[in-house]
C-alpha cells in the first residue's frame, strides 16, 4: 500500500513540476517553431505513457498486494497482450518520429537566396568567415593552417582574397535574412548551438558540416559548444548579434 502511494505522489509531483517548472524552453528567436511543436509531441506522448504505466503499477501493486490466503499464477507467455503491447509501442514511436522527419527534411533543405557564414571551432575558441564582394568563400584546408593563416585559406584561390575575416567571438547577423552556417573544427569534436535558434549541429575534423535558420528577433544571444573537447570546453563561448539591415552593413563596413 505504501509503496503505491508513493507512486502515486511520483506521478503528481512529476506533473508539478513540468508544468510549474521555471526552467523552460528560451524564447524564439529564429524560423523554427517547427522544432519546438516536435519537441511538444514527444513530451505529450513520453508524458502519456509514463503517466498510464505508473498508474498501472500502483494499481497492480495495490490489487495484488501480498495475501497469504492467495496463491499467484505463473502465465510466461501471454499473445494477446504482447501483441496489444507491440501494437501501441509502434503506434507512439511513429508518432514521434514522423515529425522529425518532417522537420529535419527542411533543416537540411536551404532557402536559395541564403547568405552564408562560415563557423570555426577550435580548442576553446570560435571565430568567423564571411564572403567579401564576390559574395564566396575561398577555399581552405586543414595543411595550409598558421600562425599567419589561421583560417587556412587557399592563397591561390581568388574567391578567397576578399573574405572577411572574425577572430573575435561575436558574430553579427541582419534580421529575417536566411543565413546558411558552414561549420568546421581545427582540432576535436566541437558542436555549435544558440539555443534561441533551437539549432545545434556538430563539427567534425576533417568534413564540413552545416545548419540554417533565420533570425526573428534583435538581440544578443550566446553561442555555446555541447560537445565535450577537452578542459577549458566550459569557456568556448561567443555571442551572436542579431540587427537591423543597416547596423549590420555599418558592422560589416567595420
């Protein structure tokens, strides 16, 4: 009886706090409330079922309870209920799946008239590449890397002479302009996420990764890495500025 009720008290107290929780999601500052609504469906499905399942347990508890007068049946193998079983495991997996694939289908698919950024990641650091005039970025490799060329630039590219170059760790970005972020790391695993922008992606030595999304709303907001690399991973952050047309340009000009 005891531990039913305990239960019981786990179930509620667990609801409590969902929905009277401080910690929430931040406010939205990009295109895709899309993820959000796909992060919504699985806590309703997740939360339905550990609901269900943990009432069922209180009540199996409590209705079987321990009496030395009843004599309990050994049934290893019940079809029905596995099949039920089986049956509705699908049913909530689908559910939650099927709207990420949705999602994800338009995460990798970028908008056309997208301007391109590129994003470095190395121990414990992020810095920035722009396209200059020619509106691309020169091409680079992991060999042509120092202390002079920090981006590793290919000097005989000439869509490379003109890239604007950030060393520093902020970023600025016009409002409700599609951005595309090319993202690559000198080093370790890095992963690159503002969690108003609800998009994380990984750096991986070696390849080239990438997200996109637009910015909706002015402001400054934090770049963080979610990926552990190493001792000081605590201290790789940046900002990302969001602002108008004109503060942009007179930024970029800069």
């Amino acid at each position: 009886m005891v531990i039913a009720v305990v239960i019981l008290l786990l179930v509620i107290s667990s609801l409590l706090f969902h929905f009277l929780s401080p910690w929430w999601f931040t406010p939205i500052a990009s295109n895709w409330t899309a993820i959000d609504q796909t992060i919504n469906i699985t806590f309703w499905i997740t939360g339905t079922v550990f609901v269900a399942v943990n009432l069922f347990l209180a009540y199996v508890v409590y209705r079987y309870r321990y009496n030395k007068n009843r004599k309990a049946e050994y049934d290893p193998e019940n079809r029905k209920l596995e099949g039920w079983l089986t049956v509705l495991t699908s049913i909530g997996i689908i559910a939650m799946l099927t709207p990420g694939l949705f999602v994800w289908a338009d995460f990798v698919d970028v908008p056309a008239d997208a301007s391109e950024v590129e994003v470095v990641g190395q121990q414990w650091h992020w810095s920035f590449r722009l396209p200059g005039d020619d509106g691309q970025l020169g091409r680079t490799a992991i060999a042509l890397i120092n202390q002079n060329n920090p981006f590793g630039i290919d000097p005989d590219d000439p869509q490379g002479q003109d890239d604007v170059l950030i060393n520093s760790n902020v970023l600025h970005l016009p409002i409700e302009r599609p951005v595309k972020v090319l993202l690559r790391s000198k080093d370790v695993l890095h992963n690159f996420t503002v969690p108003q922008f609800r998009v994380k992606m990984d750096l991986v030595p070696g390849t080239q990764t990438y997200l996109w999304f637009t910015p909706t709303l002015l402001g400054r907001y934090e770049i963080l890495c979610l990926e552990l690399c190493g001792i000081a991973h605590y201290t790789m952050r940046g900002h990302v500025v969001v602002e108008s047309e004109g503060d942009y340009q007179i930024w970029l000009n800069q």
